[in-house]
C-alpha cells in the first residue's frame, strides 16, 4: 500500500491505501519506502485558488435563484477522496437538472461569467475562460424516468440529443439522489454531492476508484482553451446545420450527434487540425447523401 501527500495553497492532503498509481510521472517524487510527495506547483496554486472562487461564486448564485447541482466527474472524485481537488486536475465539473436550464440562459444573458457551450455552459471570470466551472446538463433517461444523463447538446428550439449521456455511460445518477444532495467538504470550502456518489464514482471510475490513481492526461488540453472552444463551437454549428439537412428521424439525429461526439472527443487529446476534421465532415456527409 502507497501513501501520497500534497499541498494545495497551504492546505495538508494526505491520500492513504494506494494501490496503484497509473500513468504517473515527475511531479511524484518518492520520498520514502511506499510514500510519495506531489509537487504543486506555484501555477497551479493559483488555478486551484482562482477555481474555489469560482466556486464560492456560483454557490452563491445557485442558491439565489434555487438552482439545484450537484459535483460529477473528477470533482465528485476529489471531493470524496481528497476532500477537494485531485490535484492533476484543473477545472470543476457540475452537473445540473434540465428544469433549471431556462435559468442559465438567462444567467448568461445578464452576466459576462456565463457562456453556453455545445454540452453545457462554462463559468468562469470574464474575460477569462480558464479557469472554469464545466456545467452539465442532465435529464431524465426516456427510457427510465428515475433516471439523470448527461444529455447534449441542447438544441435552440430545446431538443436534446443524448450523445454524451450515451457515451459517458456510467456518469448517470438517480433522481432520487440529487434532490437533497449531501455537503462535503472541499479545500476551505464546500461541495455538493449526490447521496450514493459511492455508486456513481464505482460505476465511472472502478470499484477501486479509492485505491487506484489515474494522474489524468486531460490538463493540458484544459489549459488550451482557445482550441477547445474552437472545436466545440464547429461541432454545435455543424450539429445545427446537419439537423436541418437530415431531420426525418431522431434517431438519424443520434447518430449524427454520436458521429460529431466522437470526432470531438477522438481529437480532445491531440493538437487541433482543422484541415483534418472538416475532411472527416465531409466524409461523413457523403456517406449520408448515399444512405
């Protein structure tokens, strides 16, 4: 069994009971037999500073206008494992009920902080847009009203298309267990949780999601903002233009949706290449004319 220690902005993190770490690299220093140090570095202290504003912000604005949310992805991890950031990690990821989504739109008429994104909204301190609060979408399963998924992206006239929640499969929660989430603490301040997030972190992550570390590959791609939203906003204009081209079924729209999830999630890792992904399309929509 491994012990791991951290800092964050003065703040002690001991996580204890490792078993593996998985991908690990020259921030972990080893520092004595099964006992390892985290190097934080000054830069990130101050993402990780930025970010619990950010957060303390959109608390305050959730409860002024009842807006219910919860923690998910590796915010929900963190906040259960590490009582606040994993600390390879770099942004804050919530989910939020459709029934509130009127509500956001128009948050982000009446302030700058607020964008809306191809499968959500992000948060974050105009001008800037890192670091930022992922805000997703959740809705009742058609197939299962007690169930919440990922669903996007919304269109304009509000039809949902599911492919993320088709993709992130595991990332679903009951309904039950979001309308009276649990608080838990979270760096110096706090965090909202679904009841059983033991069940939705062994259904994403593993049963041994305690145990086993994933230093994640997806910072870097945090921190290249510009070419992120670059992608997402081909991918909702494309979403768009192509509902309108084949729009005789919904499921031809899933599978388009599925298509352009995909290309974006294919391309989430490497540097950006326009010229290949708008070849892609067009592939794509010669296969769709011959269908």
């Amino acid at each position: 069994m491994y012990k791991l220690k951290y800092q964050i902005n003065d703040l002690d993190h001991e996580i204890t009971g490792i078993t593996e770490i998985v991908n690990a690299n020259s921030n972990i220093v080893k520092i004595k037999e099964n006992e390892y140090l985290y190097n934080v570095t000054e830069n990130e202290n101050k993402i990780f500073s930025e970010l619990i504003e950010l957060l303390k912000s959109w608390t305050e604005i959730a409860e002024k206008y009842e807006i219910n949310w919860w923690a998910v992805g590796g915010t929900l991890l963190g906040g259960v494992r590490h009582e606040g950031f994993i600390p390879w990690d770099n942004d804050i990821d919530i989910g939020v009920h459709y029934k509130d989504y009127d509500k956001l739109i128009n948050l982000s008429k009446m302030d700058n902080n607020f964008k809306i994104e191809t499968i959500g909204f992000n948060y974050s301190f105009f001008p800037k847009l890192f670091p930022n609060i992922d805000i997703f979408i959740y809705d009742e399963d058609p197939g299962n009203k007690d169930i919440l998924k990922m669903c996007g992206p919304i269109m304009e006239n509000k039809n949902k298309l599911w492919y993320f929640g088709d993709i992130f499969k595991g990332e679903e929660v009951k309904k039950s267990e979001i309308e009276n989430v649990e608080v838990v603490k979270f760096e110096s301040f706090r965090l909202n949780i679904p009841k059983n997030a033991d069940l939705f972190l062994s259904n994403t992550y593993g049963i041994d999601y305690k145990t086993k570390l994933y230093l994640s590959k997806h910072v870097n791609v945090h921190e290249s903002v510009s070419e992120k939203l670059k992608l997402r906003s081909i991918a909702y204009n494309l979403i768009n233009i192509i509902d309108h081209y084949d729009n005789e079924k919904e499921d031809k729209n899933k599978k388009i949706s599925f298509f352009l999830a995909n290309l974006m999630l294919q391309h989430f890792n490497k540097e950006f290449d326009l010229i290949d992904i708008l070849q892609q399309i067009k592939d794509f929509l010669i296969s769709r004319q011959k269908n």
